[in-house]
C-alpha cells in the first residue's frame, strides 16, 4: 500500500492490469479489534504498555471498562447483556474472536459506560476519555453492520465516517506534536501508528470506494455490511479444521478437493472462527444442484401407461 499509493491518492491507485483503479481497504472487523487491543495495553500498571490520553487530556484506561462490566453484573437487570468474561479477560485465541471487540466497542456499550458515569457523581468525569472513544467506535461498527446500501454521495453515513477519521487523525496529530515530552512518550500517548493508518484506511478507503463505484451510469450499490472478509476466514477455518483435520500441510491437489466441496456443500460455518458469529453477513459460497429425477417407466413398445389418481382420505 505504501508502495502504490501517497497521501493524495486517498488509499487508491492504478490497476496494474488496466481494470481501473484499485482501493485499499482494512477490513473493519480486524480495525475495532486493533482499537480494543490498544485500549487493553492501556493504563497505569506496571504492565501497561501504554497510557491513551486524548488532545482533552481525559485518559482511556481498560479497568474503566472493567470496572464497568463489574458494575453492570451486580444490577438486577445488566444493561449490556451479552457481555462475558471472555470479553474482558481476554486469551490469545479470545483476542482474535472478532464479536468480543465489537461487543466492547458498540453503542450498548457506549450506553452502559453513560449510565455508569452517571451512578458515579461528581467522580464520572474520569471517564469522559472512554465516553469520547465509544462514540465514535460505535458509529464503526453500526456503519459496517448495516445491510443498508449506499446509493448516493450524499448518504449521511459517509458524512458520519469522514467525522470518525477526523476525529482519531486530529489525536494522533496532537499527541505527536506536544514539545513537551519525548518522542516515546508521545507514542504512548495515542494507539499505536498502524493501528491510526489501519482506521484511515477502513474509513478514507471505504469512501473511496463509494465514489468510484457510485456514479450516474451505473445501478451499483455498495453495502457496508457486506464489506468484510468474513466469508474467507470461514472457507480458511473450513480448510483447515473440517476437511482437513491433522493434515496441516495439504498438498495442491487436497486442497483443491477440499475447496470444491466448500462451494458445493458448505452448510455449516463453525462457530469457533473469528468470524463465526459475526453478526454482519458476509455472502456465502452457495450453489444448488438439483439431482435429476430418474424414471422407473420401463418404455416398450404397444405398452401404454394410464394415470392412476390417488384419493387421500
């Protein structure tokens, strides 16, 4: 991306094969899992790698959002009731679930932290930082869930998402340009680099995208919720647990088997996968074959065949 594209091409450039131009885009469901990686390394511990702190100087700590799930769990009825351990202590193989970051980051949760403000007094400002953070993290995560098509440019949700990129670029841009601390400190300051490019590429790119492919001669829409690669890692889980089990090193000619029997015959995506439950519906391989139907008419010739009706009482 780095090599084809500058910072005027806005995450596009020119096909190689003459298809027109090409648009780079990271995938949402990897970026909200980024955003909430970063906010787990941040806090004031010993083992916290960093400490987010926005241009408002109002920090984002994860025992914020601990504190928060612990809160909830001791109402008698939990404002955010899909919310688990698992999304808060988190695994290796937990970190990659992608409906645990979406479910820390959307706006049941941006609610939940509201009302947690809210019970805490005079002491809620403290988590102001958090509040800011979800607000825009669950316009993401609203936009690429909804199976709504973008017909035109002037859909307020592309509106929605040039003020997200604005938002985290003007943090990035202020954290880095404070005189008054060391470069290192400065990095701690906000997510990590990638992490920042990642958003504006999701962002800036699928707006892109809607440009390009959005115009007065064509019937072409685009939908957020579709934009994912939900359907890959599921055919990869399929490849690599269900069809091929120990085999971990499949050669040309398996995996061509295997594949051929994904498209033809998936009917079931295993729940384990990253993105196994997510909830925005990426397009499945599918394809219907019909058997033909065999007749048991023996054809002879002088043999004529009469039509028996059949009476059901």
């Amino acid at each position: 991306m780095h090599i084809n594209t500058t910072a005027e091409a806005l995450f596009t450039s020119q096909s190689p094969c003459s298809f027109g131009k090409m648009v780079y885009i990271m995938d949402c469901k990897h970026v909200l899992k980024k955003v909430r990686n970063n906010v787990l390394n941040s806090g004031v511990l010993k083992s916290s790698t960093r400490l987010l702190t926005l241009p408002t100087t109002d920090t984002i700590q994860w025992k914020m959002f601990e504190d928060c799930y612990k809160w909830d769990r001791r109402n008698a009825l939990q404002l955010h009731r899909k919310l688990t351990d698992d999304h808060f202590y988190l695994s290796n193989q937990l970190k990659m679930r992608n409906h645990l970051a979406e479910e820390v980051l959307d706006e049941d949760m941006l609610h939940l932290m509201l009302q947690y403000q809210q019970s805490l007094g005079e002491k809620g400002s403290v988590l102001n930082g958090a509040v800011d953070l979800l607000r825009q993290t669950s316009v993401l995560v609203n936009i690429f869930k909804d199976m709504k098509a973008v017909k035109c440019l002037n859909d307020p949700m592309l509106d929605q998402l040039q003020q997200v990129a604005a938002w985290f670029k003007d943090w990035t841009c202020t954290a880095l340009s404070d005189p008054s601390k060391p470069m290192k400190e400065k990095h701690k300051l906000s997510m990590s680099t990638q992490s920042h490019e990642d958003i504006q590429s999701c962002i800036i790119g699928f707006c892109q995208l809607c440009k390009i492919s959005i115009t007065t001669e064509s019937d072409m829409y685009i939908t957020p919720g579709l934009v994912n690669s939900g359907v890959v890692e599921n055919t990869f889980n399929q490849q690599r647990s269900t069809y091929h089990g120990s085999n971990t090193n499949p050669n040309a000619l398996q995996y061509r088997q295997a594949l051929n029997s994904i498209i033809l015959g998936q009917t079931s995506v295993s729940q384990k996968a990253n993105a196994g439950k997510s909830r925005a519906a990426a397009v499945p391989y599918h394809c219907t074959m019909k058997a033909t139907v065999k007749s048991n008419k023996r054809k002879s010739e002088g043999t004529s065949y009469k039509k028996i009706k059949v009476i059901r009482l």
